[in-house]
C-alpha cells in the first residue's frame, strides 16, 4: 500500500468514525425529547375518564355568539342600538347628564351656541338644543330636512381674484390637540394644532360664542398657515381658522369648518 493509499484509508476511517458518532448522539437527543413529550402529552382517554368533564359541542366554548342581536338603549329622544348586552345596562345605570355627554361625544358633532349670551336664554337653549343636537350637524342630515327659509347669506363679491393671487393663501388641514379659553377673554378660544409639520402651531379664534372649547378637540379642521403672526392678548397667533357665517331669523349663526378625520394633518387644499 502506497503513502497516498494509506492517507485516504485514513481519511475514510475518519469521516465513517465522526458519522457514527453523529448519528449516535442524534438519536440519544431525539429519544430524550420524545420521552419528555410524552410526559406532558395527556392522552384523549385520560381525560375523557369520569373524573373529568367529558368533552361536548354544546359546550359554551364552542358556541358562536349571535352578533345579530341588539339591544336598545334611549338617550336624548333618541334610540341606539348596541350588541352589547352588558354595556347597555352599564349604560343605562349611569346618572341622565353623564349618559347624554357620552351620547353627544360618540354620536354627535359640537353644536353651536347663540352669540346673544344672557344667562336666560342660555338656559333655554339647553332645552331646545338637547332636542335639535342632531340637526345642528350637516354631517348627518340631509339637505331637505333642514330649514333654511330663514337664513340670510352676504351677498358674492363682484369683484374678480385672478387665479395667481388666490393661490398664494396656504390651506392646510390641521388636528386640534388642545383648546382652551383665554384668560380676560370672553371671545377668544386658543388652539393648539398639529400642521403635519412637527412643531404645534397656536392659532387664536373669536368663536367662544358658539363653541366650548373641549368641544373641539380631536377635530380635523382648516387653517390659513401662511398669514403674518399677530399678537391678541399677548399670544401670537399664526393663522387662521375660517368659518361659515350667516344670519337665522336676525340672529349671526357660525359654523367652524371641519372636514373628515381620515385627512392627514398638514395636507394641502387646492
């Protein structure tokens, strides 16, 4: 037998060796870890035995809640229907005020005030509005169920913009994460509003006549963001919040515009 014969035998034995070895340890680690899934399996016959529950279809585990079912719950006038058993008598336990806040916070957009705010006929209004709360959002009602024999409009300027001018102004959408009133002030409201940029943009807004301020939050409105900042009651504002405005049987009516909550904070109007 030649060297180079001698060396491959060699080669050989050695490789045949480790395998076996491999192979041997693989099979003590396979055995191990069935014996030790066999220690935690429990058999179907084990626990079907009298000391246990036997297994059954009708159990409530296996039944397929009926989702079609509602149950109602009155608030306002009004009847929602709920699929939740529980939650309508949790509901309906609670005090009347606490029921109609909830009623208005998930179900109703902000509704406005009367700008003529003597305390008599704020107290009025309450009663009035808590029937009329749904009517005061366009979102919800139809176009013809809605009385405008009474609203007065400004008329349209005759005046013509040229294109260029116009789209000079920067409309944005942008998200009210905070409103409050301004101390020493009984119109103004201050915003603090997410613009899509990052930084929180305070705009300041006459409308504490028609709006609480906790009303707001949350909402996605419009905003001018490219106007000079100007100082009112020693905060800046950047901006502007436009509204609709017009006249209800002698009386200015406003409405703050608010669009869909699926727009993203700082996306252009065109």
């Amino acid at each position: 037998m030649t060297e180079y014969e001698a060396y491959q035998e060699h080669i050989c034995y050695t490789h045949d060796t480790y395998c076996r070895i491999v192979i041997r340890h693989a099979s003590f680690d396979a055995a191990r870890m069935l014996a030790a899934r066999w220690k935690q399996e429990i058999s179907l016959e084990y626990l079907t035995e009298e000391k246990f529950v036997p297994f059954s279809t009708t159990d409530e585990y296996f039944s397929v809640p009926d989702y079609g079912e509602t149950y109602p719950f009155s608030v306002r006038g009004q009847l929602v229907l709920l699929d939740n058993c529980a939650l309508t008598a949790a509901l309906a336990r609670l005090p009347e005020q606490t029921q109609e806040e909830m009623f208005l916070y998930y179900f109703q957009l902000p509704t406005m005030k009367s700008l003529d705010s003597s305390a008599s006929k704020k107290a009025d209004g309450k009663a009035e509005g808590a029937q009329t709360a749904g009517d005061n959002n366009g979102f919800f009602t139809p176009n013809s169920k809605i009385d405008f024999s009474n609203v007065k409009i400004e008329p349209l300027f005759e005046e013509a913009v040229d294109f260029e001018t116009f789209s000079k102004s920067d409309f944005r959408a942008v998200k009210v994460k905070e409103c409050v009133a301004v101390p020493k002030s009984k119109k103004l409201l201050q915003f603090t509003l997410d613009d899509g940029t990052g930084t929180d943009r305070t705009i300041l807004s006459g409308i504490h006549a028609y709006y609480e301020p906790g009303e707001l939050v949350g909402k996605t409105l419009i905003a001018i963001t490219n106007l000079p900042p100007r100082a009112m009651m020693g905060i800046e504002s950047c901006g502007m919040l436009p509204s609709a405005v017009c006249e209800e049987n002698g009386e200015e009516k406003l409405n703050l515009l608010m669009v869909d909550n699926h727009i993203p904070a700082g996306a252009k109007l065109y």
